[in-house]
C-alpha cells in the first residue's frame, strides 16, 4: 500500500498500520493519525506532512503526546464538523476527544510526552538518553496501539449512534 512503508506484510488492522509507520520512521503523531486514512478516506501524504509537526508532543516540546494527537486527529476527521456553524458536531467532537484523553490518562498516568517518556528531549543528556534506551518498544508503541485502538472504537461508537 502507498504510504505505509517498511511493511510487507498484510495490514490486518489500523493498529497494524500505526505500528507499521512508527516502525519505517513515522513519527507517533503521523502513526496514529495515518494509519486512519484509508478508513476515513483522507490523503496519506497531505496527513503525513500535516502531522510532522506535532511530533514529540509537539515540535518536540513534549507538551501533548503525539500519539494521542494524532489519534485526536482522526478523531476529528471522523467526528469533527465541516462549518463553524456545525455547533452539535462540534461538541460531540470535543466530548469524545475529552473522553478520549481521560481514558489514556487513565491507563498510562499522562498525556504529555515529557511525563510518558521520562525525559527531557530539550536537553543533550535527554537527547541522549532517549536513544540509549530507545522507549519506541516499551512506551511509544503501547500508546499509539492503545490511541488508535480507543480512536477506533470511539469513531465505529458514534458513527452507530
């Protein structure tokens, strides 16, 4: 498939997807929301290049995870509204991204990258120690699994409603 690259194998699943692009080089923000684009019907690489920014919670200010921006992203794609105008939508969007968020804060004890990774990726030594200890396995993959995965179940729950 177009975008998804590194990967060879058949893609199962969006969490598949997601995995699939952090692997190749894919930032957590672009994992998760990427991985959406062939069920929401969106442009990967217009996606790809929009969400380079948000990554290491944004532009590596480690304020909101990108995995969780991310999966917000599609979130919004999914549920968000097409005008200002669109006040109802609007809300339901807000209401299942706040859930959203809770719901991750609730499992992992942040939302922020900083917190999540337990480093500071505004210092050398952070630098450093992120690559010596390469957190992608141990805590950037659980969360853009478990991101895509609550996004995904939320967007088939509203889209039910």
């Amino acid at each position: 498939m177009v975008g998804y690259v590194g990967y060879t194998g058949r893609m199962e699943t969006i969490k598949d997807k997601a995995l699939a692009l952090h692997a190749s080089g894919s930032n957590c923000a672009q994992s998760a929301y990427c991985a959406f684009a062939d069920s929401l019907g969106f442009d990967f690489v217009e996606a790809h290049r929009a969400a380079t920014c948000l990554g290491a919670g944004l532009g590596r200010r480690q304020l909101v995870c990108g995995a969780v921006s991310g999966a917000a992203m599609a979130l919004g794609q999914a549920l968000g509204n097409d005008s200002g105008s669109d006040l109802d939508a609007k809300e339901r969007c807000y209401r299942v991204v706040g859930a959203f968020v809770e719901r991750i804060e609730w499992e992992f004890g942040s939302s922020d990258c900083r917190t999540l990774l337990g480093l500071d990726l505004s210092t050398d030594e952070g630098r450093a120690a992120l690559k010596a200890r390469n957190p992608s396995e141990s805590v950037c993959n659980r969360i853009i699994a478990r991101a895509v995965e609550l996004a995904e179940q939320a967007i088939a729950f509203e889209k039910a409603r």
